[in-house]
C-alpha cells in the first residue's frame, strides 16, 4: 500500500508500537471481548480506525522504514485487544498485485489491489471439518517469543458480522488463507493465541489430509 500520512490516516496519531498490548498483559489479552453497540460511538470508532491506520501503515514498505527505530512488524490483520480494548472488532487487509495491460501504452504493468474488512461484532457461524495451516507457522504482533509449530484451523468457516467500512451487515465464505486470518483475529476477541493450538506432544504434527497455506 502506498500510505500518505497526510491524506491516510484515518485519526491523529502516527501508528507506533506503543500501542501494542503483549500476552504478557493476560487482564486484556486473555479477556473475553464484549459486542459493541451499532453504530459505533466516537470511542468505538476511535479503536476502529487506530486498527486499520496500523495495519495499513505497516504494509507499505517505504513509509514503515525497515531501518525505524520503530519499524511496525507487517500485520494482515489486528483485532481491538491487541491495542487494549476487550471489543469484539478487528481489521484484515489483504493485498496483492495484478498484472493489467495499461489501455493508453498497450503495456502490461503491475497494480496494488486490496481486500478489507472492518469487523465488528463477527462471529463464525459455521465450519468445515477439512482442517488447514500455514506452512510456516503463525505468528503475532502481540507475542514477542517465536512459537514453532503449525496451528490447524478450519479450511472454511462462515462469518456474520458488521463491516464497518461499508457500513453494511455480511455474511461471508472464506476459504484457506483468509479463512485463517479471520479465525486468529476471532481467536484474540476470546482470549486466546495461535500457540494455543500448537500441538502439545509435538508441534509439528499434522494429517494427511491437511491443507498446507
């Protein structure tokens, strides 16, 4: 994503690490999160916009500078309990390039396309029993210590909830990679972290029929 602090920031502060709450602050991150009310009140929507000016501050590789003293960790996703707040909201961004032929050079070139989701309120309300992961693990801005192992989630779930960027209520298929990242952003709204599910005998264990990300 190409930011610009000036015209992109959905509030006033920059996106700062600071704002991160870790697992090892259990009051918040291990609390059950509370639906809110529709539509949002200022604070609410305050929370709203904090997540998505972070998660879209730190995919663009230019303005989160690698060499910052407070390079933001990439994040595809971040849930309200992470910066403090025990709400039943998250963000998600997915983004990708696309190769389009340019109608005016007849030339192919590549375009930043995203998918997002300001989710409140969402629930799973339903699930397949085809389990998937990713290959390399999950990890997470709210856990500094590097926690090997695959983490099965379900390959497909059906999630109702509000999106508050289209201001609209939807009810959504996900499948492999997004299906994912939606249950490890539920997961924070009910107090739990993708090493939860790590296998505790062995942390790589895995079956056959798995669908690896």
């Amino acid at each position: 994503m190409n930011f610009n602090l000036e015209k992109d920031l959905l509030q006033a502060e920059i996106p700062t690490n600071k704002w991160l709450w870790k697992d090892t602050q259990p009051e918040v991150i291990r609390n059950i999160s509370v639906d809110v009310n529709l539509p949002l009140s200022s604070e609410d929507e305050l929370i709203m916009k904090k997540l998505i000016d972070f998660v879209r501050f730190s995919q663009d590789p230019i303005i989160n500078d690698k060499e910052s003293i407070d390079h933001l960790r990439p994040a595809v996703g971040l849930a309200a309990p992470q910066i403090g707040a025990n709400k039943n909201m998250f963000f998600a961004r997915f983004e990708w390039k696309k190769t389009i032929t340019n109608p005016e050079t007849n030339e192919k070139e590549k375009v930043i396309q995203a998918e997002e989701y300001a989710m409140v309120n969402a629930k799973i309300t339903a699930r397949s029993t085809k389990i998937a992961c990713l290959d390399g693990g999950e990890g997470c801005l709210s856990v500094d210590k590097n926690y090997k192992g695959l983490v099965p989630r379900s390959y497909k779930i059906q999630v109702e909830g509000y999106n508050w960027l289209t201001k609209e209520n939807i009810n959504i298929t996900l499948r492999g990679y997004k299906a994912i990242v939606f249950q490890h952003e539920l997961d924070h709204n009910n107090g739990k972290l993708y090493y939860d599910h790590i296998n505790k005998t062995n942390n790589y264990y895995s079956e056959d029929d798995w669908y690896f990300v």
